[in-house]
C-alpha cells in the first residue's frame, strides 16, 4: 500500500515527460475501459440470458449521465488504442526512442483529432435524443421503469 | 570494535586494489575495504588509454616504450621496474581483453592504438600509436572489467569502510583499522598481509584533475607507521585542465590531432618541443604553458591557453605534417565523447566547433610509499623489506615515473604492479602466520577521531583546506623557488598546528558522518602537502615535473637519486637519499 | 546571483520525519554546480549535510539525487540550467527515490548494487584464448552494438525515476538491464542466454512500460529505453 | 582509420540464444499482439455502434439485427476473446505492480482467471446462441 501511495504521489510530483504522463493515461484509460467493459460485456449477455434486463439497460444508457460517460469512453478507447500501438512500436523499433516526445505528440494529436468529432456526433445525437423526448412531453432524465419493459420477458 | 580475520586485506578498491585482489584471492581469504563503493574510484575517470607496445597499427617494442618512460621520467626511474612494466604491460593488456574489457577495435578486429605524449619509435623519433584505448573512458571500462571480474571470483569486499590505521608488531603487519562510515563503528580487520592502493592526494592543491576523496590516506597511514615515503617533491601538473575546475581533458585529444594555440593564435609547442611539439611529455608542456601565459600570451592576456580540436584547425595541420588522415565531427564524436560532454556541460563550448580554455592541473602523485617489484614496502635507504605489507598503484612508488610520469603509463602501472603485488601476497600468506594482536589495538586512531570530533576552537576544516590548496597551488606548483616553497612550509606548519587545536565540526553524530571523516582526511592531506614541501624545498635541482627557478637545470650528480622523508621527531620532516637502479640507458639532456 | 536551496534533511539520529532546511548563498555563479552548492552548505554552513561525491565531473556514478523534481547528478547540473528568475535561483534537492533514506540525500545502495550482481554483470565464455596468446578479435561493428551501455557508471538515477521501481523494489530496474546488455550483445561472450532466462522473468524486463524516465534521467546519456527494448527483442526473437 | 559506424547492418554477429519457455513473456506478446487487433476490433465497435448508430437509437431490435448474420457474431466474439483477457492481465499487472505479497497474488491471479473464463464463456454463449428471430 505504501508504495501504491508513493507511486501515485510522485508519479505527480517527478517531473517526468511526455512518456510518464503518457502511462499515466494509458494506465487509467485501461481501467476505465476496462470497468465499462465488464459491466457491458455481463449486460450485452443478457440479451439472451434475460432480454428484459437488456432492453431496460439500453434505455437507461440513454439517459445523458450515461451518455456522457459513453463520451468518457470513447476518449479512453481512443487513446488507449493510440498509445498502445505507439508502445508496441517503440517495443519493436528500440531504436526509434528518439521519438519518444514525437511519437507522444502524435498520439494525442490523433486522439484528438478522433476524439473531437466523435465527441460531437455522439453529443449531437443525445441532445436529438432528448429534445425528441422533450418534445413528446418526456424527459430524457426520467430513469425508465424496469416494468416497461415486459415483454421482453423471457 | 568488531573483529574481522582475513590472510590478507587490500584497502582501496581503484585499480591496483581490484586487480591485486583478484591474484591475492587466488590463494588466500583476502577482503578488499574501500571507502567508496568500488565503481567509484578514480580510476574510473582516466580517459585517454594504457600503454602497450602491441604494435597492432605499426611496429612498435617493449624497449622503446621502457627508453620513452626512462627519458620521461627524466631518468629518476628505476630501470629494472621500467623493464618489468614495460614487458608486462603487453601480457597484461592481453589479460584484460580476455577478462573481457571491451576495447576500441581496429577493421581487423585488433585492439586500437592511438598516439600519447612522450611515446615514440626510438628509431625514427616520431610519435608512436601505444595508447590501447576503450573510446575516452579506458580507465572506466578497466574498473569496471576487473570489479566484474571481483563479482564473478566472488571476493570479499567492504563498502564504504573508511581505513583509518596500520597494525604494526614490530617488523611484522597485524591488519588495520576501519572506521564503518554507516555506523561509526571501528572494525578491526587482523591479518597476516595489508596493500595500500589508496591513490592520489591531488587534493592538496586548489587546481585538481582528482576526486575530492583522493586525500592520500594510505600514504600518509604508512607515513605516520614509520615508512619514510620516497620522491614526495615530484608531483604531475597536466598541462590541459578545463579552465578554473581543473577537470581533465586528456592527452588523448592532442593524440587525435588537438593543437596547443596561444592567445596570438600560434602553435607555440613548435618552439618548445620542436619534433614532436603537442606530444611533448607532460612537464615540458606545462611548463610551456605557464611560460606563455607568464609572457602575457595567455587568451586576452588571461591564465589560460586553447586547446583546438576542430576539425577545422586539426586537418590543416596533419595536411602541414604531409599525413594523408583527416577528421571530422563524427570522428572526433566517437573517439572524444567524454570530452566533449565535458566541454559541453562545463564550458558550454562544442569542442567539435571552437576550442576549449585550458589551464595546467595538478594530477598525479609520482613518488608515495617506495616498494620493490613485488610490491612490498621497502623501508629507508638500506630497503628492508616490511613483511606483509604491500602498496601498488598511484599511492606507491616503484618507481616507474621517476620526476614525471608519461601518459598511460599508470594504468599500466596499477595492472602490472597490482597484479605482481597480488601474487606475491598469495604466497606470502600461505607460509606467515597471522601473528597476534596487541591489547588496546585501536584505541589511539579512536582518540584521534574523539578528539576532531569533539574539538570546539571554532576552525572549520573547511578553512584550513581552502588556506592549505592555496598556499600549495601559490608555492609548490609547476614552478617553484627557494622562497616560495620556505613559505609554503611555514605556512603548512602553522595549518597543522591550527588543525590540532582549533578544529571544530558541526556533525557529532554516529551514522555517516562525512564531517568527521572529511576532517580526518584534512590531516592526512596536510602532512602530505608538508612532505611534498620540505621534499622539493631540499632538490636543488630541476627535474621532471619538480621545475625550480632557482635552478633551472638538473644535476645528475648531485640528485641522480630518490629522496626518502621521513618524520623528525620534532613534528617536522627529514631527509634521505639511496641511489636510482640504473639500467641501459644513460641520462641524457631530454630533447622533445 | 543569489541561490535559495531547499534540501531534504533527515538524520536517523535526532529526527523521527523529514523535513525541508532553507540554505541562502550568495556570490553564485550561472556556471556554478549544484554539487558546488551543497558543498558550499556543508562548508560554510552546516557540517551536518550529508551526500555522497567523489569525482565532481560526472563519471564515478556518486552524487545521484533529485534536482528541481529529476534525478540528475549534482556535479552535473549547472546554475544556469535551473531557471535563473531576477538573478535569483530556487532549487530543490532530494534524495532519490526507491530506496531507502539513511541521512539526508544519502540512500542505501545496496538493493540496486544486488539487482546489479543478480543479471551476471561479468564476462563469461568457454572458447579458450587465441593460441597465439593475443587479443580475441572482434570487428568494429560488433563492438559499436554494446559500446553505449558500456557507459554506465551505475549512479542508479535511471532505476529509482522509474514508476515501475517506486511500485515494486524487486524489479530489477532500468540500470541492471543496461549492464546485461553489454554482455549479451558482446559478441565475445556466451552467457547471453542465462541473462535473457533472468530478464524473462517476473522482476525483469516486463516491468518496463516504456516510460523514458530513466532515458532523460541518464547523466550519461545512455539510451536506456532503447537498450531496454533490445532485450525484449532478444528474448521474443531468441536471436542476439 | 575511419570513425567508428555507429550501426553497419549485415555485418553484425547474430547469435541464436535457447530459453526457457516463459509465460511473463507470452503475456507480453499477447498484450501488444491483442492491443494491435483491438485497434480495429474495439475502435470499429466503438465507431459503428456509437457513432454511426447513435446509441440513441440503439435498441434491442437493432442488435439482434446486427446478430442474425455470423459475421457480426464472430466480430463480437472475437472482441470479448481480446478484449476481456489483455483488460484483466492488464489489471493483474497494475495490481501486481503494488501487492507484493506472493499468496494475495496468487489468490488475486485466481480470481482473475476464474473471472476471465467465466465470463467469456457466459458471454461466448450469449452472442452464439442468441436468437434473432425472437425480437
Ligand atoms: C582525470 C584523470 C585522468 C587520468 N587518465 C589517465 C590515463 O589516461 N592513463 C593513465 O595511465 N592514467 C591516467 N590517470 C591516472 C590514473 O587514473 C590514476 O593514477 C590511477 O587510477 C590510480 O589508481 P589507484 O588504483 O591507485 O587508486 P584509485 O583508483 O584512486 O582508488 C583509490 C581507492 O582507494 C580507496 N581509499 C582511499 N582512501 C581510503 C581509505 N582511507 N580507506 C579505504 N579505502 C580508501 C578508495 O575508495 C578507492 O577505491 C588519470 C587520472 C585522472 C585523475
Ligand atoms: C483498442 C486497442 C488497444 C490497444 C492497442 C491496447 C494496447 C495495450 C498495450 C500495448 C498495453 C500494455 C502496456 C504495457 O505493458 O506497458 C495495454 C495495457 C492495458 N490495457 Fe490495453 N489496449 C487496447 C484496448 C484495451 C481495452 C479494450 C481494455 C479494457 C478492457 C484495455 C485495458 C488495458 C489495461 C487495464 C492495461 C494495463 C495498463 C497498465 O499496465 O498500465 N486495453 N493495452
Ligand atoms: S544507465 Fe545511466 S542513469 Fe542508469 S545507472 Fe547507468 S549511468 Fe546511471
Ligand atoms: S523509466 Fe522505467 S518503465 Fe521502462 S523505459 Fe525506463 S525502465
Ligand atoms: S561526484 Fe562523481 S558523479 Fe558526481
């Protein structure tokens, strides 16, 4: 534990370069995804298992706490990927350290250029989502009931 | 005091300690006590190359490398361990490619040579490619090859172990005393053979290529057990110093092709060393130097000259000598890089584009504690051997240098000599005894360290330091007079005098107290400077590296011989004299 | 110019914490070092500061701590290099990390010289040498592929700015690997294979993340991440 | 003399070395070689279901649309088998990187693994036998 706290303390403190934040990033972008992913992978087999369950949760996906969480992911997926194929590289190619700074730059130029507008698409469909809602007289807000969703039952 | 039984003990780990113990561990329980962690002894720092006649680029003999340290040494050396260093040094360098020290390698898969000062074919007078080099940092990979191989033959080593006393039984060695710097805890280590390999004591001086932990403690431990110490006055002034930190650019870069230029932009070593001119041996240059800048041709009139690597300056002059080579940045890159790191960091000067401010810095300790050629001490003109006690490296004195020693030739030095030191060690201890120890062993070096510790006239060692390089860098440097040197031996006196009443340190803990220590080594530095001192004072001469005003040549037959100092009794020093081995080659006036 | 230090003290002795003591010096030079610096508090200050040095120019490997945050060497780093603000200096020294404080800036090495021994740091073969009694032979560029990790002056200022080492101390960290890699790509030497069996394994060179830390803390300029990765290519590959 | 070639390709001595089978290194391998499949697997799943299909309309019909064609239902199962194991190792590795303690490890590994086969196996069979024609 003690060298949890260390670590966590002077990976702030040191200062490194682009290569200490870049882990920093890439370590907590894997446990993000990693946490969804889990979630996600036991709900999406409830689309067999239990359909109800399914259909609920994809409702309550909807609702803009989880959609900006989706945005979340996205952000970590994407530059999870880039950095993790930019950690490959300089795994295989040793001589290319030289890039060290570079290669960083690039990986969140990418993800940034990905990001960006996948951030907007995917915001721009939530709030269409919403004033869809709004317009119907509900609120994209109301976390649905599991009982609308009967039948799905198994 | 924790007791600690071994054949034999080598203190200092550079070198000549590492290459002793790895021959003494061979045929007996040897410990190696060092007050640095190995790797960090100065060893590590010589750059430019060890000398061997391999002739792997052209010919080249072991003889002419013994005329070339003879004619260097300014004929003070001893011709038979000239021999020995020089027909050994071959095997040796052999023995340190096989214990696998990477060194630079010719297309043909040989060992690269480069040229050195002072090293030449006797037939042709010209500089001869002698140096065996590992890039800049030959004394680096020699530490690190010969500690690995301390690794692998699993020796037994005591880091960080401050030796702070010899344990003499009448005319026999007991082991000696150190002082565990974690704790502070002095440990007794009893046994039947000690080697000194503690190096040098350019601490002395303000201007100084050495490390701030070379303050001679070996030297002056056998000094204080009643072993007079032999050619203190010949001490090395390297020509090229880095400007003000005296940090060393080796000799090695003039061996690529680097140029000595005055503030006027002149080649001014073609004066003074008319055929082999920047190779000239160290002395020469020096001294050249310091008369440059004495005459005011110093850069802008100031205390330093240029050493002129550039690609630029050196091509135009091998061009000038009709030589076919030529260099470029790459080639000065791969050759040089710890140079030019240095000059980068330190001067802020790319050596590849403009030339670097240099100035002479004291070096090297030619003279130290006198042994034979197995490394045994040697006591006094009559040399009666000390049973079981042994010194090699820069702190001993073979003597191999004589008044000035050549480039390359220490590393061969601490292999040739550590490695027959180690030898006979293992011998020796297979029929001594181990003897017994005396009650009350230790307590005096304990009263010594009590009584700095506890000291309280106010004096920081620190002062006494700084007042102690300066007087030596001011009167005892690469000229010297009658009057100067009086002086310094005066003032050295009242120093030692304020060293023991006055001292006063902050730290009077237990655990690491590098305070208390670097007291401690403030005494020995201050009786070796005293030495060096009185030494050179009574050379009514020049030689070598011991360059008088008051008289301005050598006379061999006066001073054709080493001098033994040795304590007076009255707190002050006296003198001796016993004859130079001669051997093949005559004193000649030295011609470069 | 002036320099506010601010150093990290503890002495086993009298303090149960560290804490920060504040030095002022005055008549600074931009070309002066930090090394300079704290001998200048040591001496003229407070004899109780405690680090190791030897060699004052950046070869024997003593004098790593941390300087404004990195590791450096002390006698490596200049004023000028620290941010000089109205003729006026700050700079912070530590001790490094990873390994445990025993007085002031001063850590106890012997964990990262064990890591050292633990990969075989040594020359090693079986082919007896050339009969001839001289030099095994070895071309240029067969001794160009080991020559930068043959730098090393083992100062640890790689090992302990790796996240990976703060983590866990058993990792055999960043300068170990560079000193097995002067063996395993010497083309002399033929223990490479029981090295890469060490560095396979768990505390080995999988704990490297390719973090660069240790390759712009090196005082030697020694391409670490690189020389890291070599390896790794030389246990995925087999071939040396 | 010319300078020393900093790296002349081709003339270099290559050696064959002999190891031990190692898992550290197989996990390492995989990690890289999964990251590079991942790159298109889960960056595509991301594009296609997120963004191309906002998640606004994402419906159970939809997916069922998508899982009545193998194709789909291979991507997917191809996903989770990468996915699920480089996330878990890469979990081991950050856990493993601060308990020191050999038997939480071992106990921490198990977990982990009984975790990794339980899951892919529950989901493997999801997406295999799920049933378009329900929904
Ligand atoms: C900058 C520089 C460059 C040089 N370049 C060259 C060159 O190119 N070629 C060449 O031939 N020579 C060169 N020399 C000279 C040569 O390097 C030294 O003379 C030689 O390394 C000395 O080695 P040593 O083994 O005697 O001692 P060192 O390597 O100095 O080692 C001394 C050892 O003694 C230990 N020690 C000291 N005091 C104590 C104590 N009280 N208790 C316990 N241990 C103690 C230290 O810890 C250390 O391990 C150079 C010297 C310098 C300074
Ligand atoms: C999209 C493509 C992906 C690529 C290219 C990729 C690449 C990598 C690589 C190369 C590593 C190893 C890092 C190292 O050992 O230093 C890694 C670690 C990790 N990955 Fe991924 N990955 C991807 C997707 C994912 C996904 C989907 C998850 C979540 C389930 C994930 C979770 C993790 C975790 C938790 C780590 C450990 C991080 C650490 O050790 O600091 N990755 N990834
Ligand atoms: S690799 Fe560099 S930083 Fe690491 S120990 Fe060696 S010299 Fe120091
Ligand atoms: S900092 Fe550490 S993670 Fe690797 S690249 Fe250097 S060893
Ligand atoms: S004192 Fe030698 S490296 Fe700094």
């Amino acid at each position: 534990m003690t060298s949890l706290i260390l670590t966590v303390r002077e990976s702030i403190r040191y200062r490194g370069r682009s290569g200490q934040y870049s882990w920093l990033a890439h370590r907590i972008s894997g446990l993000a995804i990693l946490f969804f992913l889990v979630i996600h992978v036991w709900d999406t087999a409830n689309a067999f298992f239990w359909p109800q369950a399914y259909a609920w949760s994809l409702a309550l996906f909807k609702t803009p706490f989880f959609g900006i969480g989706e945005v979340g992911v996205m952000a970590a997926v994407l530059y999870h990927a880039f950095n993790g194929i930019r950690i490959t590289i300089l795994d295989f190619k040793p001589e290319w350290w030289r890039f060290q700074r570079t290669s960083s730059l690039i990986t969140w130029g990418l993800f940034l250029l990905a990001f960006i507008p996948a951030a907007i698409l995917m915001l721009s469909g939530m709030i269409g989502h919403c004033s869809e809602l709004a317009a119907a007289g509900d609120s994209c807000l109301r976390i649905p009931a599991f009982s609308e969703f009967a039948q799905y039952a198994r | 005091m924790k007791t600690h039984v071994f054949d034999a003990v080598i203190v200092g780990a550079g070198g000549a300690g590492l290459m002793a113990a790895l021959y003494a561990s061979r045929g007996a329980n040897v410990a190696v006590v060092s007050k640095l962690y190995p790797t960090r002894s100065h060893t590590g720092t010589a750059q430019g190359g060890i000398g061997a006649a391999l002739g792997n680029l052209e010919e080249d003999r072991w003889e002419w490398h013994a005329y070339d340290t003879v004619k260097g040494s300014d004929y003070l050396a001893d011709q038979d361990a000239v021999d020995v260093l020089c027909k050994e040094a071959i095997e040796t360098v052999i023995e340190l490619e096989h214990m696998g020290l990477p060194f630079d390698r010719l297309p043909n898969g040989r060992i690269s040579q480069r040229r050195f000062g002072g090293h030449t074919n006797n037939e042709t007078g010209k500089p001869v490619m002698r140096a065996c080099h590992a890039a800049d940092r030959t004394g680096h990979m020699i530490l690190q090859t010969l500690y690995q191989q301390c690794i692998k033959n699993r020796v037994n080593f005591f880091d960080e172990f401050h030796v702070v006393d010899l344990l003499r039984a009448g005319d026999a060695v007991r082991g000696i005393i150190a002082y565990e710097i974690a704790t502070g805890e002095l440990h007794v280590f009893h046994s039947k053979a000690v080697l000194f390999a503690t190096g040098g004591w350019g601490r002395c001086w303000d201007v100084t290529s050495n490390a701030h932990s070379l303050t001679g403690d070996g030297t002056a431990i056998c000094l204080r057990n009643g072993v007079p110490l032999q050619d203190m006055e010949f001490f090395q002034f390297h020509p090229t110093g880095i400007y003000k930190l005296g940090i060393l650019i080796t000799e090695g870069v003039r061996g690529e092709g680097g140029i000595l230029l005055n503030g006027k932009g002149e080649r001014f070593m073609e004066k003074y060393a008319p055929t082999i001119k920047d190779l000239a041996s160290r002395d020469v240059v020096s001294r050249a130097i310091f008369l440059e800048i004495q005459a005011g041709r110093g850069i802008n009139g100031q205390n330093y000259v240029h050493l002129d690597v550039t690609p630029e300056t050196v091509n135009k002059y091998l061009a000038e000598a009709g030589e076919t080579r030529r260099v470029d940045r790459a080639y000065i890159e791969s050759k040089l890089p710890d140079i030019a790191d240095f000059a980068r960091t330190y001067l802020g000067v790319d050596p590849v584009e403009e030339p670097m401010p240099i100035q002479p810095t004291a070096h090297y300790a030619m003279g130290g504690i006198p042994t034979d050629l197995d490394g045994r001490v040697i006591l006094g003109a009559q040399k009666q051997v000390l049973n079981g006690l042994y010194a090699a490296g820069e702190c001993a004195c073979v003597s191999v240098h004589g008044a000035n020693r050549l480039g390359t030739n220490s590393l061969v030095d601490l292999v040739v000599f550590g490695r027959r030191a180690g030898r006979h060690i293992a011998e020796y201890c297979q029929g001594a005894d181990q003897g017994r120890l005396a009650t009350g062993t230790g307590d005096a070096v304990y009263g010594d360290l009590e009584r700095i510790r506890n000291g309280s006239g106010g004096v920081k060692p620190y002062t006494l330091r700084r007042r102690m390089q300066q007087t030596m860098t001011d009167n005892v440097g690469v000229f010297r007079t009658e009057a100067t040197m009086s002086k310094a031996v005066e003032d050295l006196r009242e120093l030692r005098h304020d060293y023991q009443t006055k001292l006063q340190i902050d730290d009077k803990g237990k655990t690491y107290n590098t305070d208390l220590l670097e007291a401690w080594e403030l005494g020995c530095l201050l009786e070796l400077a005293e030495v060096t001192a009185v030494a050179a004072c009574a050379r009514q001469e020049s030689r070598g590296g011991h360059a008088r005003e008051d008289f301005p040549e050598r006379d061999d037959e006066r001073y054709l011989m080493h001098s033994l100092a040795a304590p007076d009794g009255r707190g002050g020093y006296t003198l001796e004299y016993k004859p130079v081995v001669m051997g093949r080659y005559e004193p000649k006036k030295r011609v470069y | 110019m002036q320099a506010k230090l601010r150093i990290r003290r503890f002495n086993p002795e009298t303090d149960k914490k560290p804490w920060w003591g504040e030095y002022t010096l005055d008549e600074v030079l931009r070309t002066d070092t930090v090394l300079d610096l704290l001998h200048r508090v040591k001496w003229e200050q407070d004899g109780t500061l405690t680090l190791r040095r030897s060699c004052a120019h950046g070869v024997c490997g003593s004098d790593a701590m941390r300087i404004n945050g990195a590791n450096a060497l002390a006698c490596k780093t200049l004023v000028k290099e620290l941010g000089v603000k109205n003729d006026v200096v700050k700079i912070q020294v530590e001790p490094i990390l990873g390994l445990t404080v025993e007085k002031d800036l001063l850590v106890d090495m012997e964990p990262f010289f064990d890591h050292y021994r633990s990969v075989m740091p040594y020359f090693v073969t079986d082919t007896p040498v050339p009969a001839d009694g001289r030099e095994r032979l070895q071309s240029p560029e067969d001794r160009a592929r080991f020559d930068d990790t043959t730098k090393c002056i083992l100062c640890a200022a790689c090992t302990t700015s790796c996240p990976s080492f703060w983590a866990d101390g058993r990792y055999v960290g960043p300068a170990a690997i560079v000193q097995a890699h002067r063996f395993i790509f010497d083309s002399r030497d033929e223990a490479a294979g029981e090295r890469l069996d060490v560095l396979a394994d768990t505390f080995g060179v999988w704990r490297c993340r390719t973090i660069f830390n240790c390759t712009n803390a090196c005082p030697r300029e020694i391409k670490v991440t690189e020389a890291i990765a070599e390896v790794k290519m030389a246990i995925t590959s087999g071939r040396v | 003399m010319a300078a020393i070639p900093s790296k002349t390709p081709g003339k270099i001595t290559v050696r064959r070395v002999k190891l031990e089978r190692n898992y550290e290194r197989a996990f390492w391998l995989f990690m890289r070689l999964s990251g590079v499949a991942m790159l298109f697997l889960a960056v595509g799943h991301m594009v296609i279901q997120h963004i191309v299909n906002s998640s606004a309309n994402l419906t159970i019909q939809f997916v069922a649309a998508q899982w009545s064609t193998w194709g789909w239902k291979a991507f997917d199962i191809l996903l989770l088998w990468m996915a699920i194991p480089h996330g878990i190792r890469g979990l081991f590795n950050i856990l493993g990187d601060y308990i020191h303690n050999a038997g939480a490890r071992r106990l921490i590994s198990i977990v982990l693994g009984v975790f990794v086969v339980a899951t892919v196996i529950w989901a493997t069979f999801a997406i295999a036998l799920f049933d378009s024609t329900r929904f």
